[in-house]
C-alpha cells in the first residue's frame, strides 16, 4: 500500500516532469525560427549562438531534474518503510 507521503511525492514528480517536458519542447521549437528572414549580421549570429549554448545548458539541468526523480521517489518510500518498521 501506497502511503499518503509517497503518493504526494509521486504526484509531484509527474507534475514536475510535465513541466520539463513542455520546457524542452519549446526549447526545441525555437531553431527552426533562427534564419536570415527575420534577422541578419553578426549580432544575429552571435544571439543565436549564445542561445544555443544557454539552451544546452538548460537542457541538461531538466535532463538532470528527470533523472533525479526516481531517486527522489525511492528515498521518500524507503523512509516511510523505515518508519512503518519502527
């Protein structure tokens, strides 16, 4: 049986990942829009490189967020065991 900490945290950890996710999927959208249409020179060039290394860095902290959860999960539902066992 699922304790009420447990499920709160597992109900966090989906709310967060949602987020994560539509953060990453609007990071991925802005590219395509990068082009010589809207914006031309080396200012332009060095926005968009810029961008580019902020949003790896972004990625990889939400990346990061993603892979902690499990771990966050599992010391949540072993602290109810332990104090279930005491």
């Amino acid at each position: 049986m699922t304790s009420p900490e447990s499920a709160e945290c597992r109900a966090d950890m989906a709310a967060a990942a949602t987020a994560v996710r539509e953060i990453l999927n609007a990071l991925t959208a802005v590219p395509p829009m990068f082009g010589d249409h809207t914006w031309q020179g080396p200012a332009a060039d060095r926005w968009a490189a810029d961008w580019s290394a902020r949003r790896t860095q972004l990625t990889r902290l939400l990346d990061a967020v993603l892979a902690e959860q499990p771990r966050l999960i599992a010391r949540v539902e072993e602290a109810e065991r332990r104090k279930v066992a005491s």
